[in-house]
C-alpha cells in the first residue's frame, strides 16, 4: 500500500505529497518489475536504488538493459562489486525524461579496491510517464541482480 508524505514543502502548490508506491527488495534474475503502478497525478518520479549488487561490474536500468536506460554503471574491468552501487533517479512524468546519479561504491576491479560510479545527466528519456502502469529494473544484458539492497520509487505531486 502506497504511503503518502504532506507538509508545508512546495514541491506542488495545489496539494503537496510524496508517495511511496512501492519497493522491490533483494533483486534477482535479469529483472525486476513494480507492477500495478498509477502514476496519474504525480508530476515526478523518484527512484531510490540502495546497493544494488550484480554478478559483475556493470550498469542497470530503467525500462531497459541497455546503456541508454541506465540508472547507475559501476566498476571497470573485470571484477564484482564489494558493496553494491547506489543511485537516485528522477524522471519527469510530462516528458518520460530524467537524469540519474551514482553515489560511490567499493569495487574490487581484479587489482585491488576503489570507488568506480558514473552518473548520467539529464535529458536521458526513461519513457515513463503519467501512463505507465509497471517500472522495471533491468540488469545489463547477460548479467543479473545479486539479490542485494533495494529499488524504492516515490511519486511526487
């Protein structure tokens, strides 16, 4: 059941929230999907990604395994992840467009441990919009969810 946060923040003159529409917790497979979505009235989304681990260095995304769609790409070379990878994205729902960032990460890249994230700009189109009625996290293609840490998404008004 969806939660739902009021107050004096502005983040919507008419009626101000922001809620919790679901969580998808210790991913596994190649995907993951938040299923039965109403994304009608909300203006944003924000997705909060919490070490996300997969079975190696590489990226995930929203409604999509390709690099186009990602949220987070993490680590170089060959190597697994220590602690997973963090990220938060925001997607505008008028337009399907948002921009993501990476938090850093421990990552053990085969010659020892360092912080390997990158964050993507704005502009990237997610396509999600008002519409869309499932959000779905997808691991590169080939690679899968380690079953670690959690997707949260929040509408906001």
């Amino acid at each position: 059941m969806a939660s739902t946060i009021s107050g004096n923040d502005n983040f919507d003159s008419g009626s101000p929230s922001i809620t919790l529409l679901g969580t998808l917790s210790s991913p596994s497979g190649s995907s993951v999907t938040l299923s039965s979505v109403d994304l009608s009235g909300y203006k944003q989304l924000h997705i909060h990604c919490t070490n996300i681990q997969l079975n190696s260095t590489q990226w995930y995304g929203l409604n999509g395994s390709g690099e186009a769609n990602a949220v987070c790409k993490f680590g170089t070379g060959a190597g697994v992840p220590g602690y997973g990878a963090s990220a938060f994205c925001i997607v505008n729902l008028d337009t399907g467009r948002g921009f993501s960032s990476g938090s850093g990460n421990t990552v053990n890249n085969g010659t020892g441990w360092s912080a390997n994230y990158d964050s993507y700009g704005g502009g990237k189109y997610y396509g999600v919009t008002t519409s869309t009625t499932s959000l779905t996290m997808y691991a590169r293609s080939g690679y899968t969810f380690s079953s670690q840490g959690d997707f949260k998404f929040y509408g906001i008004r």
